[in-house]
C-alpha cells in the first residue's frame, strides 16, 4: 500500500513559494490502476515525484508498505527507487546508441548484475511487452509505440512493486497509447500498483479508481468497475 498522508508540497522560486501540492492524501493499494487527471499545473508530476521517492514533501508523510519514505536518506531513496519503482515518462529517455536489449539491461548493469543475468532478464522483459522480435533494433528504428513499450520493459526489468507513468502516452496516437495503458493495466495483475497521469478520458475508463487533482489538491477520486 502507498499511502500519502497530508501531503504538501511548496517550491521556492526565488522570492516567491510555489504550493503544487496542499494537503493530498491518499491509499492506493496493490493491484490496482489508477489514474491522475487534472489541468496543466494542478501538481500532478510533483506527486509522481513524491510517490517514487524521487523527491521530499515539504509537509506529511509518504509511506511505502508501512515504511516512512520521508524520513529515508538521499541513498535509502535511491536504493527504494531501484529496488521498488519503475518510472515511465513521457519522453522515452532512451539511449540513441544502444539497442532496445541494451537499453533495457542498462538499470541492472548500473545495479552490478552480471551481463549475462542482465540479458537475460532485458530478453524477458522486452518478451512481457512484445518487443522480442525487436531486441537489436536502436531507439530510431523502432516506431513512438515502440519505443514506449522498450521504456517500460526497462521501467520493469528490476521487477519493480510500483509502476509510475507520467502522461506516457503523449506523444503517442490515440490507438497506440491505449496499447500501452493496457500493457500497464495488465502488470496490476501481479499486485503491482500502477499509477498513471494522463489526459486522455478514455485511458480513464480503463482504471480502477481516478483522482482529478486541482490546484495542489484531490478535488475528487472516482471508483469504477472495469472489465479486465
Ligand atoms: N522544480 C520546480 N520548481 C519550481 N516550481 C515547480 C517545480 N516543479 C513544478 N513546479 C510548479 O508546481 C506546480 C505544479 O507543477 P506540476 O506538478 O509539474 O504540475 P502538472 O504535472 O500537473 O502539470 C506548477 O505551478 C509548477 O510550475
Ligand atoms: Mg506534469
């Protein structure tokens, strides 16, 4: 369960405060996909930020199966990243020079594991996702769905509990990106939770549960049942 407890978030710009996020709080449990819409601005990738570690409220608590992210160190958060999240961007962030396989192993190389376990855990990944036939193509062979679907084997590679996905479909045609909100809805079926920001309201029918967040706050959340 990821459990984000009165969470405020303010950034400071010089003389002025920026407050993305004013009192979220929020349970998501394990094995479901959920959704995060709201207008430009309203916090959304701040709180992305805050559920993977990669950042510290500026008030309350993110808790992570009952561990207290806020109170880890910077290297405590970086080794709760690699061990427990997967991100998935929008931009793709893929290395030009390395092919889809290489891409893929890259966080596990950075993590010390043998090249050949690397591999074989990359082969296994880019499998999940479909891309097998594509292991040795470079990032600028393989179409916008493509290269998505390599960013996410890689987001799953270290077989992460938490999948976060930040508007991924953005640069993706209708078809493709519901393609892949699909894949990501599938890994719910493992307990993962899977947390997704995007725009598209159709991709919200897909999930178990939206929250609109407005101006740094949950203004609503939405529960629905969804064919799976
Ligand atoms: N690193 C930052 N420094 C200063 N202000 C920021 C930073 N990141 C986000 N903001 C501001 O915080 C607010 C929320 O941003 P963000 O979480 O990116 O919203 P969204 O993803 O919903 O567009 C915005 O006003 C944005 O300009
Ligand atoms: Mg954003």
């Amino acid at each position: 369960m990821l459990v984000l407890n009165d969470v405020h978030k303010t950034y400071q710009m010089g003389e002025t405060q920026v407050r993305a996020l004013r009192g979220v709080s929020l349970e998501l449990p394990p094995a479901q996909f959920s959704v995060i819409m709201g207008h430009s601005g309203s916090g959304k990738s701040t709180l992305m930020h805050l559920a993977g570690c990669l950042d510290v409220p500026t008030s309350g608590h993110v808790e992570y199966g009952g561990m207290d992210l806020t109170t880890l160190s910077s290297r405590e958060r970086a080794d709760f990243r690699s061990s427990e999240v997967g991100f998935v961007f929008q931009k793709y962030n893929l290395v030009g020079n390395l092919t889809a396989l290489e891409n893929v192993a890259l966080p596990l190389l950075l993590r010390n594991t043998t090249a050949k376990q690397a591999q074989a855990q990359a082969r296994e990944a880019l499998d999940l996702v479909g891309l097998k036939e594509r292991m040795t193509h470079r990032p600028a062979k393989l179409s916008g769905g493509e290269q998505q679907r390599v960013a996410i084997a890689r987001s799953l590679v270290n077989d992460p509990t938490m999948i976060l996905a930040d508007e991924p479909t953005g640069n993706l045609d209708t078809t493709t990106g519901e393609r892949i909100l699909k894949l990501l809805r599938r890994f719910t079926d493992n307990d993962k939770i899977v947390l997704v920001v995007t725009h598209n309201p159709e991709i919200a029918d897909m999930a178990d549960r939206v929250v609109y967040l407005r101006d740094g706050q949950v203004e609503s959340q939405q529960f629905q049942e969804v064919a799976r």
